[in-house]
C-alpha cells in the first residue's frame, strides 16, 4: 500500500498565488492515478524511483530527478515503476498569477515535464509547507511563500523536455516585448533588452526579423511614438515632458523621431482635429497589435498556449 503524508488545505481560495494540497509519497510497485482530473494546478517533483506519466496524449518515461505539471481540469494518469516505484513530493495550487508563473517558467500543457537538481530543496520546501499546516495567516503566508520558493527553485534550472530551438526563440522575443511594453518610457536601448532576455543584440535582432517581421529597435521607435501620440493627443504636457515619459532624453531628439514616423512634428500632430489624429495614432498601435497577434498565433512559444 502507498505510503503517504498529504495535506489539503481550506483557506479562502484567492489571490495571485496560494496552495490547495501538498505532500510526499513513497509508492508502492505499479501504484497509478488516473485518468482523472484534478481542479488545481499540480506538480509533483520524483526524490526517487522511476514510472510513467501520460498527459496531452503523449507517454514519458520518468526517473529521479524529473517533475511533472498537470493542468487542471486536464485528464492525467501517471504509474510507479513495477521493480523501482518512486517516491515524490507534490504541490498543488492556484492563483491568478498561477498560468503567467508557469508559461514564465517554460512549463504548459505541451510541455508539463521538467528536471531539476535541487531535489533537497524541493523536498525540504513541501516539508515546510505541511509543517505549518494549522489554520491561520502566519501558515497561509508561510505556505504560500514556500509555494514561491518552490516554483524558483524549479524556474532557476528547469529544462523543459522536447523544447525546441523555435520554441526559444519565440519565448525570447516574447520576453522582449514585454520588457518594451513596461519599459518604453526609460531611455533603454536594445543593448537592455537582448542582457535582459540573456541574448546577444544581433541574435535579438534575428529572432525579431524572423518573428516579427521588424528590428527591436523598429519595434521600440514604434511603440513609443504610438504612446506620445496617445499623449498628445489626450493631454496639455509639454512636448519635453512627452519626450521624457516616452523614454527620450530630450525634445529634439524626440521631435527628430516623431516627424521621422510621422511625417510632421509633434506641435502639429497636436494642432490636428482631434478625430483625424485619434485615427492615425490608433492606426500606429492598431499595427503594433497586429505584430503582436501575429507573433502569438504562431502558438511556438515555450509555455505559452
């Protein structure tokens, strides 16, 4: 019979982050699960011992050292070995932030097998979870705060079985973007980007070219002529403090680059009739979007579904 410590946990199910159940197994040979469903999101991460595993219609072969994501609501069926069963611990949870946490780690639907070399940690974060397992808000923050710690130590070294060459070069591009998109209005250069996304610049450029259809730094001047558009048109701000929340040093290097994309300067975008300048500054983030559309139907990007 399986030997097993598991805790569920009833607290208010809500926030960005949080744990439903967790525990460790010392299975017996040929013990399975499934097919069935879960309601949460969970990992179990094997301390020992080997078996398989069946997600998404596909088989894995698993040993020490390997993990696996369910998806919720997602039918799963995984099996101990007949002569070496495992032993594993497991984590399951939930959160608004749960899918971004996982797709930001590589793992998804299509890629729910990971491996790790920090099997002590792991272990020693679920132990600490089901240490602090009475009712009350110092154990719920400590539990959801190991429950962090956990998916670190999975995201400081996971390398997602089956991941493809395309698929990192999307994750990468999608990366960038999202630094763009919260970081246009700094002065960054695209230098920022590729070290953020631990790339070298003209790798960065290829994969934009390739994805995207434009340079990062197109896709930048882009971006943040469309925001001091915004601007604008919905503000009275100088065209300096413009300039300095779009990310540009000054004015006249700003002007340079708006009546470059523009075709006119700032002043007389502004002079406009505001429905006329509404629809060419829509139609500049309506492309953006387009790229942006495009670069998600691809469906290539590792974790992303």
């Amino acid at each position: 019979m399986e030997k097993a410590y598991k805790l569920d946990f009833n607290n208010e199910k809500k926030g960005s982050l949080y744990v439903n159940c967790c525990g460790c197994s010392q299975t017996e040979p040929l013990h399975s699960f499934g097919p069935a469903a879960k309601p949460h999101y969970l990992i179990h991460f094997i301390l020992s011992g080997k078996g398989v595993f069946r997600f998404g219609g596909k088989e894995y072969h698993l040993e020490a050292g390997y993990g696996f994501l369910i998806w919720p609501e997602q039918l799963a069926f995984y099996q101990a070995d007949e002569k070496d069963p495992w032993t594993y611990v497991w984590v399951g949870f939930g959160g608004s932030e749960a899918e971004n946490y996982l797709q930001g780690m590589g793992l998804s639907e299509r890629h729910p097998v990971f491996k790790s070399d920090r099997s002590e940690e792991l272990y020693d974060t679920v132990r600490d979870m089901m240490e602090h397992n009475t009712f009350g808000m110092a154990n719920d923050l400590r539990r959801n705060g190991q429950l962090s710690v956990f998916l670190s130590l999975i995201a400081a070294d996971t390398d997602v079985v089956e991941e493809k060459e395309t698929d990192k070069g999307n994750a990468y591009v999608q990366k960038a973007v999202s630094f763009i998109q919260s970081n246009y209005c700094n002065p960054i250069k695209i230098t920022d980007v590729a070290e953020y996304v631990c790339i070298n610049r003209s790798y960065l450029y290829t994969l934009f070219q390739n994805y995207l259809g434009i340079s990062p730094q197109q896709f930048l001047a882009a971006f943040r002529i469309a925001k001091a558009g915004e601007l604008l048109r919905s503000t009275a701000y100088s065209i300096e403090s413009i300039a300095l929340s779009c990310g540009y040093t000054d004015a006249l290097t700003f002007t340079k680059a708006f009546h470059s994309m523009k075709g006119m300067s700032p002043s007389a975008f502004r002079k406009q009739p505001h429905k006329e300048s509404g629809r060419q500054d829509a139609g500049q983030l309506k492309e953006i979007e387009e790229l942006l559309a495009l670069q998600k139907s691809k469906e290539t990007i590792v974790g992303v579904e």
